[in-house]
C-alpha cells in the first residue's frame, strides 16, 4: 500500500544552465515506491494488489488504467487533491534528484480502507513514504493488523534517507522494532541515517547496493553488470522479486561445475550440468549452479555462462576463491568452494556426483571438500564419494569432523558406481520428508554440513577392479588432477559405461535434493 503519482524523469544531455535552454530526454509515466513495486510483481507473473489513494483527474484515471493494464489489481481511493508528481533528474553519473509533491496519496486513511483488501494477502510491502506522515501511517499500522492476524508478511522499505531525517531515525527504529517487518530494505545512506542495526529489527534485512548488488545477512551478493540508462525504480524492482522469492520459500539448490570444466568430458558435461538444472526445475526448485567469472562469484548461471566453463576453465577450491576474483579468470567450483559460496548466499542445499574425500594409498591426501563440511551449513546430496578414494578412511574423517553422514533409503554408504560400500552410514533417512527433518533438528541443534549419500541408480559392473588398476597406474601423481585423471582412466577401462552412469546419478541426485529442499520449506 502506498503511493502512485506521475513520474516526470529528465536526463538532461549536459550540465544544466541557469536562466537558459539545457536539451534533455524528458519522459512521464506512472511511479511512486509502492505502485512500482507492484508492476514488477505483475510483471514476474504474481497476483498484486495496490492499494492507494489518487486523485480524481485525468492524470490519476490514466496512472490506473495503465497499472491495471500490467495485471495490478488496483484499490483506488478518489480523492479531490491533486494525484502527485515526482520530477526525477538523472545526472551523468546516473544518480538522481528528485522534487516530491505527494498529493492525494498521504491522505490514505484507516476509515478508507476495507479489511477484505488485505485479508487474503501473503504479504504486504509499506514503504517508508507510508509510514512517516499521517494519516496515511495510521492506515498502514491499520492494514498490518489485518494481514498479520490471516497470517501474513510485512515488508518494509525505508525509502529515502531524507523522509527518515525528518521523520526522526530514533522513532522509525521504535516504529519498526514494534512492526516487527519480516524483511526490512534500506540504502546504505538509509541505513546509515537510521543508525541501529538492520537485523536487529526484521527477519531478513537487506542492504540495498545499487550497482554493487546487496547485502543480506551481511553476505554480499553482486550484481551483473548492466549498462545503466535510469536507474529509477531499479531498487523497486529488486524489491519486488526478492519478496516473491522470499514469500515463495520456493527452495533453491546449488551446482558445482568443476564437473562441467573439468571431471566429465564433452558432450557429457553439459549434458550432466543441463539435465541437473532441469531435474531441479521439474521438481518445483531453482537451481543455482556457481562458478567464478569476470571477478564475481555467481550463483546461477546462464546457458551461454556453462558453455563457457566447459570450453576453458581452472578448478576453483575454497581457498582459491579470492584469489580468482581478483586475477578475473574463468573458475569451475568443485564441492568445496560451491558449498562456501552457497552459504554466502544463504542456499542450504547441493547436488554434485561425490564428494572428494582420503585418497587410496595417500591417507595425506585429503579433500578439501571434507573440511568445508565443517564449516559451511549445507547439505550435501551425492552417491557417497568418489570409488577411487578410501571410503573407510573418509568415513572416519568425517565423523571426526561431526559430519553427518544420512544414507537416503540405505543402510550402506554408496561407493559412486555401486550401491553398496559395506560400509555403514551414521543414520539412515527414508523419503524426502524425513531427510528434511532430519536436517532441519541438525541445523537446529549446531550442526553445520551434512552429506546425503544416495544409491546410484544402478551399478557399474567391475567397478572395483577397475578403479583398483586405475590406482595402480597414476600411484604417483598427487594434486587436484589426481580425481580427474582418475576417473578419466575408469571411463576408458569402462568403455566409457562410468560417463553415462555418472550423468544419471548426479541428475539423481540432483532431483532428489530438489525434493528434500521442497519438503524442507513446505
């Protein structure tokens, strides 16, 4: 609920003269916080609702029309003031000035509304602007009170630093810490001006970046890079698809793709990286597939982003993640550093073939994926570890860890290209509902990662004895070429049986950790 006024944006071409003509791109359209944020909810497919007070002109009538022609619902409360207008200025740089004549829209009162606007709503986004000048505050504390008791969600915006200045930052924290907003937006200047920390009055706070990205949880997320024309509206539209998304709980799992740059040879790995998203996908998840590229770590990729780690990229650990950003080479993550970067954006789920683990014969050889297990809170889905490692000794390293290890419909901890290792698992979960909660008292109780390990959907025959000769043959290379050799010298011993194989498990596992996150957030 909030503002729709008319939206007068110039970008002028150079300095402005005073006292003179200065030739400018002038465009008018609709604007304000909240109706912007309701176009781009429509715009994402999602049922919207505004709820606003207008003027009873031309100009409003037309603001209306036009909303409701993008799939807004609106509520409109005519009024005989004027509708308002904003006159935005863009300068060179992209930042902007803007002169505010609010109009009819602060004059939104509880008498005007009706609780039927806001009962069946999941939640309801108030920007600032509806907060700090009466009596339109009274009906946003009045439509709160509505929405939370059917259940819903708030999100608030903070709007503008100025509005929060004059509004007084120490009574907006008061306000606020009394709402309880499940997710709270803000600039850094708001923030700033606000003076009291983000989270410690909402839920999800979020630090909006501009360009930079965001901030959430105090993890920084980047932004692609775009050609900025007009910012105006851009930090309404983050807003809106983040409070979808949020709203949603729709689950999300990460990707690695060291599978794709290096552990599995063309055509299979895109075919493995493809049919993984797809599996996620058709099981009601996003899937978030990471790399490293042109500086940015990124979560979820493009089609165009995987063909370029397949045709030349460098295997990124953990530790290699700095170090990448800054030489802004192409990056494939293997397990270790997806899971790193999954808990930097708040992801709690992963599906990758296997995990690395103790090499055969070089009990130093360790994975560095076993490490981040204890570190990082996700939850790794996979057909146990790779069947070139000591599987006994990579048990026993991750119970030192406190690492559990849960086997999905098993008693046995699978070996890769086998279903059975004989060696056991810490518990064993049956189903997707089970396994989510399971996990969820793990979190709960301290835990950080978890490995879920789940049979292959068939077995490799003379999977030991190969992957036995192969041991033999490479015993002196050591390093992180040491995997993908390996497996390499399987599929040519297999004739290439294991490649097939390893593209139906890891999308196996694939959709099976879409299922759990599902149940996870049902």
């Amino acid at each position: 609920m909030g503002d729709l006024v008319l939206d007068v944006r110039i970008v002028p071409a150079g300095p402005l003269e005073p006292d003179d003509d200065s030739p400018a791109s002038i465009a008018i359209g609709g604007g304000g916080q909240a109706a912007n944020f309701c176009a781009w909810t429509a715009a994402s497919g999602e049922p919207v609702r505004l709820v606003t007070r207008i003027g009873e002109d031309d100009t409003g009538r037309r603001l209306v029309s036009d909303l409701e022609a993008r799939g807004v619902e609106v509520r409109a409360v005519w009024a005989a003031e004027p509708t308002g207008i904003i006159a935005v200025v863009v300068g060179p740089d992209g930042r902007r000035s803007m002169a505010t004549q609010r109009g009819a829209s602060v004059g939104l009162s509880p008498d005007d509304l009706e609780e039927a606007w806001f009962r069946d709503a999941a939640l309801l986004h108030v920007p600032g602007y509806s907060l700090f000048v009466e009596p339109i505050a009274s009906a946003a504390r009045a439509a709160i009170r509505v929405v939370r008791e059917a259940g819903g969600m708030v999100a608030v915006d903070l709007s503008s630093a100025a509005g929060l200045r004059a509004f007084g930052p120490a009574r907006m924290a008061y306000v606020l810490a009394r709402m309880k907003p499940e997710v709270l937006f803000a600039t850094e200047a708001e923030a700033a001006t606000l003076a009291v920390p983000l989270d410690s009055l909402a839920q999800v706070p979020v630090l909006k970046l501009g360009a930079a990205g965001s901030m959430v949880y105090g993890h920084k997320l980047a932004a692609p890079e775009v050609k900025m024309v007009d910012p105006t509206g851009a930090g309404d539209a983050f807003a809106a698809t983040f409070c979808i998304a949020f709203e949603r709980g729709r689950p999300v799992v990460a990707l690695e793709t060291s599978i794709v740059g290096q552990g599995l040879p063309a055509p299979h790995n895109l075919r493995a990286a493809r049919g993984c998203e797809t599996a996620i996908r058709d099981e009601g998840a996003t899937p978030a597939t990471v790399a490293v590229l042109d500086g940015r770590l990124r979560v979820g990729l493009s089609d165009a982003d995987l063909e370029r780690i397949a045709s030349g990229s460098v295997k990124v650990s953990s530790r290699d993640l700095g170090p990448l950003v800054i030489l802004r080479a192409a990056g494939a993550t293997t397990v270790a550093a997806t899971m790193r970067v999954a808990a930097m954006a708040g992801v709690r789920f992963l599906a990758t073939g296997g995990i690395g683990g103790v090499h055969r014969g070089h009990p130093e050889d360790q994975s560095a994926d076993l490490e981040e297990l204890a570190r990082s809170p996700v939850a790794v889905f996979c057909a146990g570890a790779k069947i070139i490692l000591d599987l006994r000794l990579t048990l026993e390293r991750l119970e030192s860890l406190s690492v559990p290890v849960l086997g999905y419909g098993t008693d046995e901890f699978p070996a890769f290209y086998s279903r059975r290792s004989g060696c056991p698992v810490s518990v064993r979960v049956d189903g997707q509902d089970e396994c989510a909660r399971v996990l969820h008292a793990a979190w709960e109780t301290g835990g950080r990662g978890a490995v879920v390990a789940i049979p292959p959907p068939a077995d490799l025959e003379g999977a030991e004895e190969m992957t036995l000769r192969a041991v033999a043959e490479i015993r002196d290379l050591s390093g992180p070429d040491v995997t993908p050799r390996l497996l390499a010298r399987v599929a040519e011993l297999s004739g290439g049986r294991s490649l097939d194989l390893n593209v139906d498990l890891v999308v196996n596992n694939a959709r099976v950790a879409a299922q759990v996150a599902r149940a996870f957030f049902a």
